[in-house]
C-alpha cells in the first residue's frame, strides 16, 4: 500500500527508483542477532564456533567497518562512469560475497583449511558488509538527487528515508520470523538449549538467494544512464531520459551560475548623460576641479597634514 501511495505521491520515474531501494533494503534480511550470538557465543552454548570476546568482536566490527566505508568511497570514485544499473549490481555482488565469509565461518571450512576465524572474519564480513553499504548508498543518493523535483527537495527526501527506514525494519522483523522458523535458538536457557544448525541455510536464504533475486528489477526501475552523465546535467529525470510528470509553473527555476540580463533600470541608469564619461569634460566638472585645488592647496599652506591614497587633485 505505501508503494503505492509513493507512486500517487511521487514523479513515476523517482517512485520507481524509490521502490526499488524499498525492495533491496526488505530483501537484504538482517540476521545481525542470531550472528551475533553465534560469534560471541560461548563454549557451553555451543562448541564449535569462533567464540569472540565482546570487545573484539566490536571493536573489530567498528573500525574495519570503518574503513571498510572508506575503501567503499573510493571504489565508488572509480566507478562513477558505470551506469547505475552496473553500480547496483556490484553491490549486491559484494554483498553476496561477504556473506560468503560468514558461511565458511558458520560451516567451520576456513579451519579445515588452516585459516583462523579472527583472520576470516577480519577480512571478511566486517569490512565487505561496510563496503557494499556505502557502494549502495553512493549510487542511491545520488540518483535521487537527480530525480528529485525542484523545490521539493526537503519533503521527498524526508519520504525517501522513511521508505528506506522502514524497508529496514521489515528486514529485521524477517529476520526474527526466520530464525524462529528454522529453530535456530541463541540461549542456553531455551528449551532443547542452543542451536545453531540451521545458521547456515539461514545465510543461503537471508543473504544470498533473496538479494539475488533483486537484480533482475534493475532492468524495469533503475535507468540505464551513465552515473557521470547524470552529474552533467542540471535537470532531473528529464536528462536521464526517463518519464516524470510536468513540473508545476510555480517550480523555481534550475540553478544558474553565469550573470544574470542586465535590467532596464540599470540599463537606463547607465546611460544617463551624469554617468557618461564624456560629461567629465564638461564646464560643471572643471569648476568643481577648480574648487578642490583651491582647497586642498589652502590646507597645505596651513600645515594640516592630508593622507589622500590613490588620488591626486592636483595631478
């Protein structure tokens, strides 16, 4: 129903893009609480698992998270000449891929290989989840800004991070609706106690086959234009080359930075014979020129002292 109401609300070329982000922020199930608790988790819960303390396991999350939205930033530099159908699909691959580090982890095949759970989760979702996050949000944003209409740029903004939010929230109500269907259970005082079997197809179904399936909607809500075309023009949906409905006359116009028309107040200003050069070879002027000599040569007879920078009367 709000999608619906987004596209009665919204230009159909921004509701369309608006959906999208809805559709990729509820298909990218948050399994954040149930991962947390098997990384964390201690050897009486379960036993074979990582078993991270608390403050590793959040000061790794932080500051490779951290630096993982930088390295995200960057990347986003590189590909600003992609198309953004191109930047979305890179994102959901990166996403993928991280979620990949987590079912090594989960299916213990990084120690049967002879890598350790800190090094995996180091390099892995910790800083690949930081990474696609900013990847998706460049991309986005800066579509919308393009999309959005002129003069209504607070209110659109305002709805497009409500959707968002609350696709968000749908994820981790899903989440918990999927944890709790396939019996994974985080605490001992549960009944049958802790039970972590079923983390990995919970992974498979979250974060794998769910944002997979968002990329065939790139094709219908995403345009096929170029990020640095985009960022070119001055307009909105209307250079990308996509519907949008008529703007209202009462729309302030694009944003201009050469000089405005001169008035025809200045205009008829200008061309008055006071401000015309001519005029300063006029009778008026040379008995004013008279009269400033005569001053200024009776205060330097006086002794007075007379700072005058950048102007001489009598030269």
């Amino acid at each position: 129903a709000l999608c619906v109401l987004g596209f009665c609300a919204l230009p159909r070329a921004l509701a369309k893009c608006n959906l999208y982000m809805f559709l990729v922020s509820l298909a990218y199930v948050d399994l954040s609480g149930a991962l947390a608790y098997y990384y964390t988790g201690s050897p009486k819960c379960i036993a074979d698992a990582p078993h991270f303390s608390y403050s590793y396991y959040l000061a790794v999350t932080n500051i490779v998270g951290g630096i993982g939205g930088v390295i995200g930033s960057l990347l986003f530099h590189e590909i600003r000449h992609w198309t953004f159908r191109k930047a979305f699909w890179l994102t959901t691959a990166i996403q993928v891929l991280a979620s990949g580090f987590d079912l090594i982890i989960v299916y213990r095949l990084n120690i049967k290989v002879g890598i350790s759970d800190e090094a995996m989760f180091l390099f892995g979702d910790a800083a690949c989840q930081q990474i696609a996050q900013q990847l998706a949000f460049m991309p986005s944003a800066l579509l919308n800004s393009l999309l959005c209409p002129r003069g209504a740029e607070a209110t659109v903004y305002a709805i497009l991070a409500g959707f968002q939010n609350f696709g968000l929230t749908g994820a981790s109500i899903l989440g918990v609706f999927l944890t709790s269907e396939l019996g994974i259970r985080s605490s001992p005082h549960q009944p049958g106690g802790c039970d972590f079997s079923q983390l990995g197809n919970a992974l498979w179904i979250a974060h794998v086959i769910l944002p997979l399936l968002c990329l065939p909607l790139t094709n219908c809500l995403i345009p096929n234009k170029h990020m640095s075309t985009g960022v070119e023009t001055q307009g909105g949906a209307a250079e990308l080359g996509m519907d949008e409905s008529p703007r209202s006359p009462a729309m302030s116009p694009a944003p201009s930075f050469t000089s405005p028309p001169q008035s025809s107040a200045s205009r008829s200003l200008s061309s008055t014979p006071s401000a015309s050069s001519e005029n300063f070879s006029s009778p008026r002027f040379g008995i004013y020129q008279d009269s400033l000599e005569a001053h200024y040569t009776q205060l330097v007879d006086d002794g007075i002292p007379i700072v005058m920078r950048g102007f001489d009367p009598l030269g």
